[in-house]
C-alpha cells in the first residue's frame, strides 16, 4: 500500500530553515522507515540522509519519527497510520535534509577517555570473569547513534553537557574490572557540564535501540561523583 | 583547493584501517597520520562482523591445524607462507585487543571461551556475544583516540591517488560536508576500504561496501587478484540479506530444506550428527563455499521452501532454549525478530545464502606493499593471499589485525627514509579530477544510477552467482559493457556542494562498474571448478590443478576493461589434496590431519 512520509528537507545554500515536503512511498509489512527514505531518493537524488548496515548496528541513520528519535532502519512504516514525518535528529546542527553535525557529539565521546587505562604491561589476557563482565557489558553495547542526546532536554538546552552516551560509556570504562583510570575521568563527569547536568528524564533509555540503558549509567556516575565529594570533604 | 601534508595516509576507517592507524603512531610518536573515511570510523562494515575471531588457543590445538584448515579451505589457493604467518601472529593480535578492553566472553574461571566455527578443526574463534565486529570496531576507534598524532578526517572520499613514477604520492578527496576538493599529500598511504559486495544485488553488506579502494589501486595499474572468487553466506535474510551469523551453526543450530530435512549430509558433509551436537567440520560446521553450493542444489531439486518471493531454506535454533540463545546469540535473536518476524527460541529462522564477502582484492606481498611503491593495503580490500578460493569463517576479523598491524608498521618504516612529492608534479592530474568532477554536473539526466546499480547487481548475480557457466558469464559481460557505456553518459542533477550524496553515489557505481568488469572475466578465464567459483560447463566441473593452480590477475587496459593474467601460488609444505569434510575428511590430508 501507499504511505506518504513528509520530509523535513534543508538545503544550506538556498534555505533560511526546513521545510516539510510529502512524497508517496509504497509500503508492506517490512518496509523501514530506512527503505521509505531510499524510495524517496529514486525519486530525489537530491535527497540527503546517513545509513549503511541497515541492521541497527552501524548507527548511521538515526532520525525523528513524529518527533521521536528512531533509527530508520528499525523503524517499520507498518506501525505507523498512512502519513508520517521524518526530521532531523533534534538538538543537532542541521547540515542538510536528515544529515546533522555529529561532531558535538564525538567531542563529548572523547572526553571521556573511552579506553583502558591501567599501567600493566603483562602480554597475557586479564582474566575477567563472567560477573565482571556482566557489570559494564550492556554499557559497551552503545552504537553512538546519537538518539539519546536528541531525547535529552538538557542537552538541548546546554549543548556543552556530556550527554547520556558520553557518561555511559565512561560508566563503561570505570566499571571495567580491567581499568584503573577512573580518576583521570571523575573530573570531567564531576565537571559543570559532567553528570549533575542531568536532571533524570529517562527518555533517552526510552528511545536507545540497544536497550543500553543510558539513565541507569548516568544515574551510577553520580552515585561514583558523590562519593568523590564525601571523599574530598575529609581530605584535609 | 586545499592542499595538505601530513605523513601516512590510512584510507577506511573500518577494522583494517584503525589497526594501522594505531600501529603506525605507536612505532614512531613525531610521524602525522591521517585517517580518512567516507563515513565515521565507527560505522564502518567491521561493525557488522558477527561471530568471531579466529586464533589457536587450546591446548589440544596447533599452528599446523590452523594452517591446514585454512589452506585446505581455500582449496589450496591461499599464499602458505602468508598463512604460516598469520596464524602464529593470530593469537597475540586478540590478546592486544584484549588488552584494548574488547569485552570477549568469558568462561567461568574469567579465562577467553572460543567457540566452533565453519571448516575449523578445533574451537578457536574468539567472540564477544555475536557482536565481535562490533566490539573490535569500537575498541579499535575508542583506543585510536589515545593517540594525538592521528588526524581523523571523517566523511572524506577519496577519488583518487596521487602518484608520481610509480611512487605513491598522496590521495585526493571530497570533504563531503562541504563538497570541496582536498588534496592530502603522504609519503605512504594505507587502502583499508572494505570489500564490494554491493556489487551484488543480494548481500550481507552495509551500503557503503562498494569496492572503491580496488577500484583506486585498480585504475593505477595494480593488478586485482583472484577476484572470481566472491563468497556466498549460507544464512542470510531472505530479501534484505541480513547476515545470521554461522555462530548459530558453532552453537548447535541446524540447516533443514522445506521438508525438514538436513540435507547437508547429501553432499559430502555427513553422517548427521544429532541436533544441538555440532562437530567440527561436519554438517552445518563444513565451510561456507560447500553449504552455499549445497542450498543451489536443493533449489534446483525443488527442496527448499518460498518465503515472499525468495527461495529459502531453515535455520533451526529451537533445541538451543531461550536461556542460551539470549546469552550467546542475542543480536541474532533481535535481528529475527525486526525484520523476519520470528523469535528463535519457537521457530526456524528462513534463510538464503547471499554474497558476503570478496576474497580477492588488491595485491599485496606478505608485508601489504603493492605494486606501486608506498601503496599498501589491508583487510577485504587486499589480496594478502589468505583466503585463495574459499575464505573461512572468523579468519578475516583476526586478519584485519594481523596485517593491520603488518601494514601500519611497513608504512612508518618506509616515511621515515621518504620525503613529499612536490605539489608540482601531482598539479596535473588534481587539474584533471576536479574538471572532470565539474563535467559530471548537468540541469537534467534520463538516467539514474539507481537504475543503472539495480542492472549491474541483478546482472552480477544471474552471471557470477553460486554457480557460473560460460553463457551467463558472456551475458553479465556484454550487460556491463552497455552499463558502462551509459555510465559515461550519466550526470549528477543535484549541483549542491554541501553532502552531496548524489555525487558520492555517482562516484562509487564508477567504481563498482570497474570491480564488476574484474570479477566477471577472471570467473570467465577460470575454467575449473574451486571453491567458491562454481562451472557448470561441461569439463570445468572439476578442480584442474594441472591448469588453475594459480592465482588469476586482472589488470586495467586503457581501454578500462580487466586483461587476465595469471601468477604461480606459494606452496610451503601442505601440498594439494583433495578437500574433505564429513567422515570423508577425517584423517585424510585435506581437512583434519
């Protein structure tokens, strides 16, 4: 059947802001919002948005579905009535059509010193046993889609605050029983713009894809800086 | 257009392309590496490798069987000497990821679990969930940002290479943000762009797998190697062709055609052995050429079943339990449940084999160097000579390593002797890029490259499928050739600079039309059968070592089509035999001496 997805369409050169254009795609069981959009642009080449894998893995094609944040490729047209809208993801720099500055983004990731920091120097496996693992394993499974910093307010409103991947995936590092480096990152999850920014929504463990959970581990950063406070208070 | 210096050149952002990266700035902290890719490093196609990572671990394994199963697999096609090499440096590479924090499974006691894999003799695949490529992938860029000599420039395509009498001497790109031509001038640059499965109409691949790396090298006189040899999936999504990854066969699961049956003992892969007791190199545990082959002739039996149009056959999970399929395979259980509908733990997932994986690829020499002078390459864009006919399953993720590694090291060594071309003598050829690039651009065009890409991929498919024959290869040539004819007529109708994704997509069908024109006539000049290529002409049916035991080379002429070639293949010490799996292969040379 045919469906009519309207588009949020942005060029930089000719457009002062976005504005909806409606194009007919047809539609059946299977068919993501993904394939909608690459129906479209056989229609428009002109048409721009980020996608690869189309298995929710890569994290390239996350978008605004009726204003939540969605991957399109795990989004089916077939839980949607006969018109839908698709837009940018919120929060975001608009480049051009669904393509946004990621760059933000990637900033916020590497502030957080996303690696094992530890000074063994051992060329043997650490051994790690399935409990370990289990405390930071659905924290390491983020696909940096960006969806959560979309369902974020507070990054909306404040685009310097880590946001939930960010602080996850240092959860991810400091959880690590392999790392030694939560130190080297409390200063920054301690930091104005570090896990007090969050005022606890929850949408963005709503929307990820992955079921990873962003809240719970921005939650845990501030039980981890709370006590780097009490800490601090006894230090002479 | 802007113009930039920096050191080693990394092309591909993807397993390959960050391993070399990190080597290249761990041997020397002054050297400026730059790596580019045409999307961000994390999405790149590693991300979807799913099962694992091959490398030998047990006590009751060895080098040798490693080796042997690898070449025996590759239908003795592979290089020995690069095998013996990669499978003593395998195990060290998974530590290092380790030690980089991939989050591998573990066994109770926090040791490494390996898992059964296709065509492997002893469980050595390394795997973390079914996500490993996913894990590596962001292990490998999360610890690349340790690094403050590397420069990433993310979202650049690469349009051509700079080179200079036979020497490289850079690459020219797109800054796809701004539409702007960027030449990046390097003493050496690294090619870890992928493979080209989207050359193909039905495959496992993200959409960015296009073949633009072989095509770069290609279209500078190196030559493509054994590019005939396209590995078909035995277990993908019907229609979208997802990839199920053949971790669902280490852990148990079973291939049944549309009656139940497990046909796999049909052909030379049996006795059956009981459901959720897999063994090594039997039945769905046999390599991927064989499984994929065994699916076409239950096809042409009429034994397999219809799922929307396509034909399929089943993936059997049931006798695993929940318990265990949510904790070894989740991804997959998710996969099935977005986009076929079926939760695993109730009911056998409909698959089809679908185009995965090109074996062949640039040449290289056992230290990723081609042929032209400061020109390396890595991982399924390169022919390292690995894989030879038939690749295994879990040999590619530990490949990207090992040679990752090779590669980014070869580089740094070679830069530190070496100085810039001067911009002079890549004036020329930037000149004549960015004319052509503006050429491209036209108010309208009748033709589109989705219409031309959906020829070219149901063409690959109908001529270079499972099995080949002499005039459906013809047929997919002279359909190329028209392709190619109206390629060069084809125009980009979006004169936009900023994320022109028109433009991109113009570009990489270039390339894939290149690519496709390699595969198909290499297919052509073989006239046997091995591995994953397939005749059905009368007297190619065989394997003919006498004729084909060698590799085939595919080099541009001016004219732009493939001329074949062919080099001899480095035999050490496992000389060819026949290849057997099933109780045929226990014991005998081939399989699992």
């Amino acid at each position: 059947m045919s469906k009519t997805i309207n588009i949020a369409r942005y060029n930089p050169q000719t457009d002062s802001r976005p504005q909806l254009q409606a194009f007919q795609v047809e539609s059946d069981n299977s068919t993501s919002v993904l394939d909608a959009l690459l129906q479209v642009q056989q229609q428009d080449p002109s048409l721009g948005f980020r996608w690869s894998c189309r298995m929710a893995i890569c994290g390239s094609c996350g978008v605004m579905v009726n204003g939540i944040p969605k991957l399109g490729c795990k989004t089916f047209l077939r839980d949607y009535p006969d018109e839908l809208t698709v837009s940018a993801l919120a929060h975001f720099n608009v480049e051009k059509d669904l393509i946004v500055d990621m760059q933000p983004f990637l900033t916020h990731l590497a502030a957080v010193k996303p690696y094992l920091i530890n000074d063994d120097q051992s060329s043997q496996p650490h051994r790690q046993t399935p409990a370990q693992l289990a405390k930071y394993q659905q924290f390491a499974n983020c696909i940096n889609c960006g969806l959560c910093y979309s369902a974020c307010p507070q990054f909306g409103l404040n685009p310097e605050f880590l946001g939930p991947a960010a602080i996850t995936l240092a959860q991810r590092y400091n959880l690590d029983s392999r790392d030694a480096g939560k130190t080297a990152r409390m200063p920054e999850l301690n930091s104005k713009n570090g896990v007090w920014g969050c005022t606890f929504v929850g949408f963005c463990s709503e929307v990820c894809p992955k079921k990873v959970d962003p809240a719970a581990a921005v939650n845990q950063g501030k039980v981890a800086s709370a006590g780097d406070f009490i800490i601090s208070m006894f230090k002479p | 257009m802007q113009q930039l210096q920096q050191d080693i050149i990394v092309v591909g952002g993807g397993g390959a392309g960050l391993r070399a990266a990190i080597a290249a700035a761990e041997t020397s902290p002054t050297l400026q590496v730059a790596l580019l890719s045409k999307v961000y490093p994390m999405r790149s196609h590693t991300v979807a490798a799913e099962g694992g990572a091959a490398a030998v671990t047990l006590e009751q394994d060895s080098l040798a069987a490693h080796f042997q199963d690898t070449v025996s697999g590759s239908d003795w096609l592979a290089e020995q000497d690069v095998v013996e090499y990669f499978v003593k440096h395998a195990y060290q590479e998974l530590v290092q990821l380790e030690r980089w924090g991939c989050p591998w499974s573990r066994k109770a006691d926090g040791s490494i679990q390996v898992r059964r894999f296709g065509g492997m003799k002893t469980e050595r695949t390394w795997f973390a969930a079914d996500k490993t490529g996913f894990h590596i992938l962001h292990t490998l860029f999360q610890t690349s940002l340790k690094y403050p000599t590397i420069t990433r420039f993310d979202e650049y395509f690469v349009i051509d290479l700079l080179v200079v009498e036979q020497q490289i001497a850079g690459v020219l790109a797109i800054c796809f943000s701004t539409g702007e031509l960027v030449q990046i001038l390097g003493k050496a640059v690294i090619l870890a762009t992928g493979g080209a499965g989207r050359v193909f109409h039905y495959n496992t691949n993200g959409g960015i797998v296009t073949g633009d790396g072989m095509a770069l090298a290609y279209r500078h006189g190196v030559a493509l190697r054994d590019m005939e040899f396209v590995q078909y999936h035995p277990t993908g999504l019907p229609g979208s062709g997802i990839l199920i990854t053949e971790a669902c066969r280490g852990e148990g699961g079973i291939l049944l055609n549309k009656d139940g049956y497990r046909y796999l003992q049909d052909y030379g892969l049996g006795p059956e052995t009981p459901a959720g007791q897999p063994k090594n190199k039997y039945m769905e545990l046999g390599p991927r050429d064989k499984l994929s082959q065994a699916f076409w002739q239950q096809q042409q039996r009429g034994l397999t079943a219809d799922y929307h149009g396509h034909a399929v056959v089943y993936l059997d999970l049931r006798h695993l339990g929940e318990a265990h399929l949510a904790s070894r395979l989740p991804f997959i259980c998710e996969l099935a449940k977005s986009y076929v509908n079926i939760d695993p733990a109730t009911a056998p997932i409909p698959i089809r084999p679908a185009v995965h994986y090109t074996m062949g690829g640039i040449l290289t020499d056992i230290n990723c160097q081609t042929s032209i002078s400061g020109l390396f390459a890595v991982g399924e864009c390169a022919s390292v000579g690995l894989h030879g006919a038939n690749r295994l399953g879990s040999n590619s993720l530990s490949e990207l390593l090992v040679f990752g590694k090779v590669a980014g090291e070869q580089a740094a060594a070679r830069v530190q002797k070496m100085s810039l071309a001067p911009v002079s003598a890549v004036a020329a050829q930037c000149q004549h890029q960015q004319t052509y690039i503006s050429s491209l651009f036209a108010d309208s065009c009748d033709d589109t490259v989705h219409a031309i890409r959906t020829e070219l991929t149901l063409a690959m498919e109908q001529g270079c499928g499972i099995y080949r024959d002499n005039a459906g290869l013809q047929t997919c040539l002279s359909t190329l050739q028209a392709l190619k004819i109206r390629y060069q007529q084809l125009k980009v109708t979006d004169n936009s600079k900023a994320y022109n994704s028109a433009l991109l997509q113009h570009l990489e069908l270039g390339f894939g039309l290149d690519v496709a024109d390699t595969i198909c006539r290499s297919a052509l000049a073989r006239t046997e059968s091995r591995g994953a290529h397939q005749r059905l002409d009368e007297g190619m049916t065989q394997r003919n070592d006498s004729d084909f035991l060698k590799h085939s080379l595919a080099i541009c002429q001016p004219d732009g089509t493939a001329a074949i070639s062919w080099q001899s293949v480095t035999i050490t010490s496992l000389p060819p035999a026949e290849r057997h799996y099933g109780a045929k292969g226990s014991g005998s040379a081939g399989s699992s001496v």
